[in-house]
C-alpha cells in the first residue's frame, strides 16, 4: 500500500532536532548586512580619524575657485555646486561640479561652505535640500559681512547642524602667492559639545592655520563693526585715482595695496558689504564728516591768515594815510621834506 493511504496511527514522537552548536563565535561576513546599524557610525569614526574632510562650495565664484584650489593641495574632498556651468574649470582644478543641489547633498560632504554674493545668500540657503545631507553637518560661510549671514543660518538650518561663521580677510590679490600672515576671523555659533563635531571644526579651521593666517576669534557683530569702512575707502582711493609715483613712502605703498585688491572685487561684493552691515552707512556718514572737518580746518586757517593779511594792508593803508597827511603838512608849512621814506605796501605784513 502506498504510504499516503495507509491508515493513520499514532507513531512515537520524533527526537527533537540536534542544536548545531558553533565551535566559533558568529561572525558578520557581509557589510551591507550591518550598514543599517553601523555604517555612519564607520564612517564618522574614519572621517574621525582622517585629517582630511570631503567639503561642498555652493557659489563657484571668483572666491570659491580660490579657496578650492588651497583645498585641494592639502588633500580635501572638494565637490561644487553653482548656478552657471563650472565643469570644466572644476575639472581642472580636481573639483567634482555639480550642477543639481541635490546631487551634491547627497554626497554627504561633512562641510558645506557657502562661497556666494552677499545678496543671493538667502536664495540659495533656501534651494538647499536639507534633507538628503547627514543629520550632522556643518555649515561655513565666507561672507565679507557676519552677522547677515549668522541670522540667516540660524533661521534656515536644522537644528542639529553646525556653524561657523568666517570671514577670510583676503582674496585672490591679496593671497595670490601665500595666506602666511594674513588674518582669518572666524566665531563658532553653533558647534554641538560632541567631541567629533567639535573635532571637525577644527580641522576644518585648521586648514587656514596651516598655511599661516593670523586666527583671530572675534563675534560676528565685532566683526562687522571693525570692517564696515574698508571697501569703502579702498573704492574712494580708486576714486581719487590714486597712482604709484617713484617716490612712493611705505604709508602709500599700503593704500595702493588697498586700492589694488577692493578694487578686483566685484561692484555686487562691494554693495553687499555696504547694504548688509548695519555699520556701513554711519561709517559712510563719519568719513563725510571726517573729510568737512579736515576742509574746515583747513580753510579756516587759511581764512585767518587771510584776514590777518587784510588787516595788515588797513593798518598799512591807515599809516600811509596818516604819512602822507603828515607830509603834505609839512610840506605846506615849509619844513624839510626828509621825514621817513614812503612804505612800500607790497612788503607790509
Ligand atoms: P561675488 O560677486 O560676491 O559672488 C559671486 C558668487 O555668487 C558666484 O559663485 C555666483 O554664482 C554667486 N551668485 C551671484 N548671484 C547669484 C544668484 N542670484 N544665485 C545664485 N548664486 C549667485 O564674488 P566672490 O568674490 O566670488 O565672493 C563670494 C563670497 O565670498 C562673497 O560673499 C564675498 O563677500 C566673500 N569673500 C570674498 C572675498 C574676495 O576677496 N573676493 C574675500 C572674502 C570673502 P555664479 O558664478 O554661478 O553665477
């Protein structure tokens, strides 16, 4: 009879099933079987680790360009991101370009520093996806003004993303052929207590220490209060007209240099700075009043002596009346006609 019509009866119980027991302790073969629970973990610890950082420039600019090239040397990770095409120049400078944000976001850069004019800030801040970025990342900006783009950051970040602001007092005059001595102002507005967060700050600031700035860690609003009148008077140079002479001193050897690099900044940086700094139009006004008063010293000495001439010539006029009266009474009661010589006007003083 085949087995499947045999009559059912009751048959003993199976043995329970042998427990196959390891001689070694289990052991993960597969990556991506533990990415989900590890992987940013990995990475964090690695970038940790590294001293190098893979960081995205939004606005691939004149400035941008700039400090990509330092970045590459010192063996970062530069992406970027600008509205026109930069491709070919990004590939030459070994610079992945992106022409979509979201492309780049979703590279994950640990830093993101916004490199744009002054005025296309808050556009741009608003095209970003935040979303498709690591939960921590953190924000640079290099813009010449502070606190515009401080209280931009803060209104428009997650809150979990750090930031930094800087401003690096140079550009492709200044630093053209080093950044050793040239200042680097930066205020960390919200970096998290996590040691690996505040290690990526570091290194990131590390980069310009390394090639010599001067760091200098001031607020954002003390920034802008010293810098508001700089361009200003390098444009008011230009101006002028200003031109080297063969016997130029060190003093005006110094406001060439000011002329020469505000002046390779575009007129967009230029009215940036002077909209978005509280402090620009009292600086403005101050350097008005600065240049009456000079005026008014001036022509009020020159008024003085003026006046001490045209009194002088009265007092002279008056004596000379006074001889020639004198003389001609002399004369008419035939006295001698010596008495003291005629005064020669020109020479009175
Ligand atoms: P800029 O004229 O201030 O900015 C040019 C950058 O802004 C370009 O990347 C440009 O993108 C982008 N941009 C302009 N309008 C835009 C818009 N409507 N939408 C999106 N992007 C826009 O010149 P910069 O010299 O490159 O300066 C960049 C930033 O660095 C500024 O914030 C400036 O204050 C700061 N900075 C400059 C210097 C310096 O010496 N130049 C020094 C320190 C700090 P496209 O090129 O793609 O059009």
């Amino acid at each position: 009879m085949p087995p499947l019509l045999r009559p059912l009866s009751p048959s003993p119980s199976p043995p329970p099933p042998k427990l196959l027991r390891r001689k070694q302790p289990l052991r993960v073969r597969s990556l991506h079987a533990v990415q989900p629970y590890d992987y940013e973990a990995q990475l964090q610890s690695h970038s940790h680790r590294s001293s190098s950082l893979k960081i995205a420039i939004l606005g691939f600019g004149n400035f941008g360009q700039f400090l990509a090239r330092t970045f590459v040397s010192q063996g970062h990770t530069i992406l970027a991101y600008s509205r026109s095409d930069y491709s070919s120049l990004a590939s030459n400078l070994s610079v992945a370009f992106y022409g979509d944000p979201h492309d780049l976001c979703e590279q994950h850069p640990e830093v993101v520093l916004l490199s744009t004019s002054i005025v296309s800030t808050e556009r741009l801040l608003r095209s970003i996806p935040f979303q498709r970025l690591k939960r921590s990342t953190l924000f640079v900006d290099v813009l010449s003004v502070k606190e515009f783009p401080r209280d931009l950051l803060l209104k428009y970040l997650p809150p979990e993303f750090d930031i930094l602001c800087t401003h690096p007092m140079f550009g492709p005059a200044s630093g053209k052929h080093s950044w050793a001595g040239l200042c680097f102002v930066y205020d960390r507005v919200r970096i998290g207590d996590d040691e690996a967060r505040v290690d990526r700050c570091d290194k990131f600031l590390g980069i310009f220490a390394k090639e010599g700035c001067r760091m200098v860690e001031v607020s954002c609003a003390e920034h802008d209060g010293y810098a508001a009148g700089t361009h200003t008077v390098g444009r008011l140079l230009e101006k002028f007209g200003l031109e080297s002479s063969p016997i130029n001193t060190k003093g005006y050897e110094t406001l060439l240099d000011l002329m020469e690099n505000t002046s390779g900044d575009s007129f967009e940086l230029y009215y940036g700075l002077f909209l978005y700094n509280d402090n620009a139009m009292e600086q403005l006004k101050r350097m008005d009043m600065a240049f009456k008063s000079i005026q008014n010293e001036l022509f009020g000495r020159l008024h003085q002596i003026y006046r001490k001439q045209l009194s002088g010539n009265a007092e002279v006029a008056r004596d000379l009346d006074m001889m020639r009266y004198a003389v001609q009474e002399l004369l008419s009661n035939g006295a001698p006609p010596h008495a003291e010589p005629p005064l020669d006007p020109d020479n009175a003083t």
